[in-house]
C-alpha cells in the first residue's frame, strides 16, 4: 500500500542525507509532505467541510514557494489509481502556469484601474478597458480549460482552486464583454465626474461628492436646503445612467446564466457557499432589528423636535435628514440625538486639531497601531504611490478604496479630511492592506483574497472599534478623562449613541439595498419599477422615505457608488457582524476586563497573533474554518454586538417608554 510513497522517500533522503550536508527548511517540509502524504488525501465533501481541521499539512514560507508551483500533490499517495494520479499530474501542470501568468495578469489590470481611477482621463479610461477586455478573455479561456479536468483524485488545495477557477459570471461572447467594459466605464464617469450646483442662494458653488457634498449632508441643519442637495445628486446621476445600468446587468445577469447560475445575484451569493443564504442573513438582522427600532425610534422623535411635522412621529423617517446621502449612517446628526446634553462628549476632531494633526498623522497612527499587534509596517512603496488627498490638478475617483498590486506593492486612494469619520475610513483601508500583504506572502495567486467578501471589509473595522474608543483615544492624548463617576457613565452612553448611529443604523441598508438588486436580477423588480422597488425595501428594512414624490424618470440607487460600479454590498452587512465577533475574541485574549466597549487591544501581541494567522490564510480554507480558528465559533453570531450595545438598548428602551415614541413605522 506505501510501495510508491517509501519509495519517494528513500530518493529524497539519499538526496538530502547522502552528501553530508545540513537538509534545508525545504527539504523538510518536503519529507515532513511525504510522511503525511498518505493521510492528506479525502474525498472532496472532506476537503470542503466548512467547520473542520484541515489535512493539509502547514507549509513554512520556504515551502509556500513549491507549494505555488504545484510541486505539492497528493500524486505521492499509492492509494490514487494511476488514472487518478495522471489527472492531477495534469492539473498540478495546468495550476502552476495558470498562476504565474495570473500574477501578471492580475498585475496589469490592477495597475491601469489605478492610473484610471487617480486620474480619469480619457487616455487612462481606454486604457482600463482595454486592460479589462484582455484580462476576461484570457479568464475565460483558462476557465473553458479549467472546466476540462476531472476533480477525482485532487488534494484539497487543487479540489478548491479548480472550484474557485470555474466560477465565473463573464459573459460568452467578445461583443457582449466589450459592451460591458464600456457600458461600465461611462458609467463610473458619470457618477465620477458629477458635480451639484447653486444648491440654494447661500450656496452657489459646485460640489464635488468627496468631500463637498459630504460634508454638506453632514453639517446642514436646514430642511429645504438639505432636500435640494439630496434631489440634486440623484438628478446629477441616475437620470443619465438609468438605461445604460439597465443594459449592464443584462448583459451580467446573461453571463450568470451562461455559466450555470439562475442570475447575476445567485453569483454574487454563491461566493459565501451558504445554503438558503438570503434566509441566513434575514435570521441574523432579525436578532438585531430590535436594537434598531428602538434606535429609529428615538431619533425620529429628536428630528421631530428639529423638524417639527415634518417628520411623522409614527412614520418612516425622510431620507434626507440623517447627515448622510443615503441615510445609511447616521453618526453625523449625533449633535441632535446626544442624549446627555449636559456632558461634554468624546471630541475627537478638536483633539486631533488641537495636537497638530495632519491627514499623514492619521495614516502613521493607524499603521503604529498594527504593528502594536504584531502586524507588518506599511512598506516604503505605499508612502510613496498612496493617494492621500482629493488631487488638485486632475479629476479622480474620491471613493476610499484599497488596491492590491501583488507582492508587497498595496495601496489606497482617498480625498481624506482630518476628521473623526476619515480617522475611521484611513484605519478600514490600512486594514484591507494587511490582509493584502498578508495572503500575498503566504498564499498561492489563487489563494491571495479574504476568506469572504464580508472578512475583507471587517479587518479594518476591527482595528477601528479598538481605536475609535475612550479608552484608546485618552492614550493619543485626543480626550481627557472625566473625573466625576456619573459625568463618565453620561459620557459612556454619549459615546455608544455616536457609535450606534454609525454602526447599529448600518446594518439595514446593506438588506434593502440587496434585496432590491437581487429582486431586479431575479425578474421580481421588472426594469419599469426600480425606483419603487427600491423605495419598498428601504422603507421596509429601514423606514426610511423619500423626502419628495419619486417615479420611474429617476433612478435614485444610481446615487451609489456599489451600484454604479458593480459592487457586491451585502459584504459590508456580514463585515458589521464579524467585526464585533473579531473584536470580542481579540478583547478576551488581550485579557481585557470591563464593558466590552471599552476595550483597547493596542499593543496586545497575544490578541493580534490568532488575527494574524487568519490573515495568512487568505481564502485557502473556508471561511467557517477562518471564523473558527479565529473566534472558536463556526457560524456568525449577533451576541457580541448586543453585548456592546447593551447600556445604551436599557437606556433607549426606558427614554422611549419616558416619550410614549412608537416603535416601528406605519
């Protein structure tokens, strides 16, 4: 039964004994391959159990390098029939090439997204899609010979990254991927290049959305002018891409079909490899959406002491008063809904003022705050390619987003402001590049993304629930400590409104801003009642209203940058819950004692290790084997979340009961 294996063995240990010589990490792990090698073959349900061990042995990084070349099969193990172990041979063969020419693939196109996105020119927008045209055509080729292999015999890496390969939503046909391409360019130019104008008397300039109008939504406190900012938006936008977005996911939701999902959101979904998935994500909100009413419910009651009749007392709330373009955070109109007036609150932006801050500061104390944990410095290249600031001379995309240029080469874009909410975005970004550098070093082309979508956008927002606190902000110098004990428990329920209003009126948007797409790709929104569709799910996820009379001449999820650019979002619904559980675990190993948000793990090596090793896995085990290894949980779980929030649920529920407020909406 071992003939073959003994058989490699003895070879290897004449060629690593036999000269005298000291045998290399390498050669090691190769030996230490081989003795295990008999047990590392499962069969494939095996290797896809979502909560187990794997039988992959762990390869050191010296051995990572012959482990992305395919040299590491389970070819070695006698048990596999010699047609089994011609068939991985032949993949083993097929994954090497395919990931060497993946990396300058990848590379390429990553790079001209870039150059396009730091400075949209018309050069540089040719460029990407073009870039974007070779780098399908070639994915879709390497797919057709993907799907060609068989799966019996494959190890539990090869099993996953043929599976991982064979997925895709591109469509067929080089007509239909070039009028993508375009299609999604015009797109982005439009919602890239909007501007808003003479928003009233008192405001006659043009905005920019990043930062002008941001900062508008933010800071504007009058009803008629806030309303002309919202209208003026979405009239700048969804008017002039309606048709073409309509044609797009077409195109896309084809491209789904093709390839053997029902529609483009079905794809969107598979990623998560959840059974009845939508369902599984239903069940989670519903264990939130109490904290939620009660939170909606208190806010409506202060902007009706603002707005007057304006806002329904029993109604849903209008969609323009909640300092934010959409209403999906509402931490901006904090200075309205601060329950204890009398207490001064955390301020973070007059202490950052105050220590000659600058918008560099905020990048150096979000990677000192990494590496406190034990991750990586930021390297060199990143300080030098980073886009920091809204350029001057050019026109670029202000959306804050992270890039991954392989190897060591990571960067973000962003038009930051020395602000509290930017001290946010600046630690989220940072936390998408140590994910990068992370897999990047320690995992195959194959393997060099997050565990899901939704663990991709929590890193960062784990570091930022640490960083973003009293206890963390008293160490900075940036507040001080209150010296009465009943002004610090004030201040503690101070701080978890501003928190909720950020964290805990998230978590619905992301619902109703999926369902109205997934509906729209399954034919349940025909393309003649999008702007309903969409007002349906707001209002009933949210309670959230248009301020005005819409209809279908308007396109008003337009006005979002995930929709205009394609962009998954129920990753940033799964990323507010994994980061609370992240969070609670890493809380607990830095031996962290009182209210859970309170807690500040900076500097605790013991609590970033577990976070680190995550990290490295990139998306080579399943996400549930991640979750576990990391939290000691196999599923997501909302407990963490109502555990942080839980002072101020006793406190809305008893505030809201003192105002007789209506929980819900008519």
């Amino acid at each position: 039964m071992f003939g073959n294996i003994w058989v490699l063995y003895f070879v290897l240990y004449i060629f690593a004994f036999g000269s005298g010589k000291k045998m290399s990490y390498d050669e090691e792990d190769i030996l230490y391959w081989l003795q295990t090698a008999s047990t590392t073959h499962v069969k494939s349900k095996k290797c896809e159990a979502q909560c187990s061990s794997s039988h992959e042995p762990r390869l050191s990084k010296t051995s990572n390098e012959l482990y992305k070349n395919g040299l590491f099969s389970s070819s070695y193990t006698s048990s596999l029939a010699p047609h089994q172990i011609r068939n991985q041979r032949k993949v083993s063969h097929f994954l090497t090439n395919y990931q060497r020419q993946l990396h300058i693939h990848r590379k390429l196109y990553m790079m001209s997204v870039w150059e396009k996105e730091t400075n949209l020119t018309s050069h540089n927008i040719k460029k990407n899609s073009e870039e974007s045209l070779k780098f399908s055509t070639w994915q879709l080729k390497m797919q057709k010979m993907a799907r060609t292999f068989s799966m019996n015999g494959l190890n539990c890496a090869q099993t996953r990254m043929l599976k991982s390969m064979r997925k895709t939503s591109t469509p067929k046909e080089i007509r239909l991927r070039n009028e993508s391409a375009a299609l999604s360019n015009k797109i982005e130019e439009i919602y890239s290049k909007a501007k808003v104008c003479n928003i009233s008397q008192k405001y006659k300039d043009c905005y920019n959305f990043e930062p002008g109008l941001i900062n508008f939504m933010a800071k504007s406190r009058n009803y008629k002018t806030l309303l002309s900012a919202w209208k003026k938006w979405r009239d700048a936008i969804g008017p002039h891409i309606r048709h073409d977005w309509i044609r797009l996911f077409q195109i896309n939701n084809l491209g789904a079909k093709e390839n053997g999902f029902n529609d483009l959101g079905a794809y969107w979904r598979s990623v998560y490899d959840v059974e009845n998935f939508a369902s599984t994500i239903d069940s989670l909100w519903l264990k939130i959406r109490p904290l939620y009413l009660e939170l909606h419910a208190f806010v409506r009651h202060r902007l009706h002491l603002k707005y007057g009749d304006k806002v329904n007392l029993t109604g849903p709330i209008p969609a323009h008063l909640l300092g934010n373009m959409w209403a999906m955070q509402w931490n901006n109109i904090y200075d309205m809904c601060k329950p204890f007036k009398d207490v001064d609150e955390f301020k973070v932006n007059t202490g950052m003022k105050m220590r000659n801050y600058t918008v560099d500061t905020m990048f150096t104390l979000a990677d000192h705050f990494y590496q406190s944990i034990g991750l990586p410095a930021m390297p060199k290249s990143f300080w030098r390619h980073s886009m920091f600031i809204r350029p001057e001379n050019r026109s670029a995309v202000c959306y804050a987003s992270a890039f991954n240029l392989e190897d060591r080469d990571v960067r973000v874009k962003m038009c930051a402001e020395l602000n509290e909410e930017y001290l946010y975005v600046v630690h989220h970004e940072m936390g998408h590049c140590q994910y990068y550098l992370a897999y990047n070093l320690h995992q195959p082309e194959l393997f060099q993304s997050g565990a899901n979508p939704g663990f991709h956008e929590a890193i960062g927002d784990t570091a930022a629930l640490s960083v973003l606190n009293p206890a963390h902000l008293r160490k900075l110098g940036i507040i001080k400590r209150s010296k009465s004990k009943v002004n610090k428990k004030k201040q503690h329920i101070n701080f978890l409104m501003k928190k909720a209003l950020g964290k805990l009126a998230f978590y619905p948007y992301p619902l109703a801003l999926e369902s109205w797409r997934w509906k729209v790709f399954a034919g349940s929104i025909p393309t003649n009642q999008l702007n309903a569709g969409y007002w349906r799910e707001r209002l009933r996820y949210q309670g959230i209203a248009p301020p005005i009379e819409r209809s279908e001449n308007d396109f008003d999820p337009g006005a979002k940058f995930h929709v205009t650019n394609n962009v998954p979002y129920i990753r940033y619904f799964i990323s507010h819950v994994l980061q609370f559980q992240f969070y609670e675990s890493m809380c607990k190993r830095s031996l962290h004692k009182g209210p859970l948000h309170n807690c500040d793990f900076a500097g605790s090596k013991m609590a970033g290790q577990p976070f680190a090793e995550m990290l490295r896995l990139g998306s080579s085990k399943s996400w549930k084997y991640a979750l576990k290894e990391m939290t000691g949980s196999c599923g997501m779980e909302v407990q963490p979340i109502i555990e942080y929030f839980n002072p101020l649920m006793k406190w809305l529920q008893k505030e809201n009961r003192r105002l007789r407020s209506k929980i819900g909406w008519d």
